[in-house]
C-alpha cells in the first residue's frame, strides 16, 4: 500500500523535475513562465498537482503537464533529492 507521502513525493518529482540536457525546464517554471503557479496539494486519501493560469495559457499549461509525464522517470539521486527538500522544508515550517 503507497502512503500519501510517497504520492506526495511521486508529484512533488513530477513538478521539480527538469532535463537539463534537452532544455526542459520542470513543470513548476514552465508554469511560472507562464505567470502562473504549480502546487502540490497532499490529503489523507489522494495527492494532487494544481496549476494555475490565465485563460489563454491553458493549452501552453497543458502541453507542459503532457512533457513532463511523457519525461523519462527520475533517477534515484534525484527523488533524494527531492525527499530532502521536502524534508527540509517541513524542518523550517
């Protein structure tokens, strides 16, 4: 059975992830390019990726959920490293 934190982590890895190496940025600043916002959101039973753009850049926000799900899956260094920040950031909170 998968906890909510690693849900959790799986979105937050979706949303950070970038490809340096192809020019991809993560989700989050494709989205923030975009002037808009990305959030994870964690409950007791599901996790969600919330974005948020004006009306014309849906198309360009959809696009790029669609790149960054179709993108090879992470490497383990990088979920560490996601997992840290996460921790972290719960740390300073």
């Amino acid at each position: 059975d998968v906890c909510s934190s690693d849900l959790e982590l799986a979105a937050l890895a979706l949303r950070d992830g970038a490809d340096a190496s192809r020019g991809r940025p993560s989700l989050a600043q494709a989205i923030a390019a975009m002037g808009g916002t990305c959030t994870v959101h964690a409950g007791a039973l599901s996790t969600w990726i919330e974005l948020r753009v004006t009306g014309p850049r849906w198309q360009d926000a959809l696009r790029a959920l669609r790149e960054a799900l179709d993108a090879p899956q992470q490497s383990r260094h990088q979920l560490d490293r996601v997992r840290e920040a996460r921790v972290a950031g719960k740390r300073v909170a």
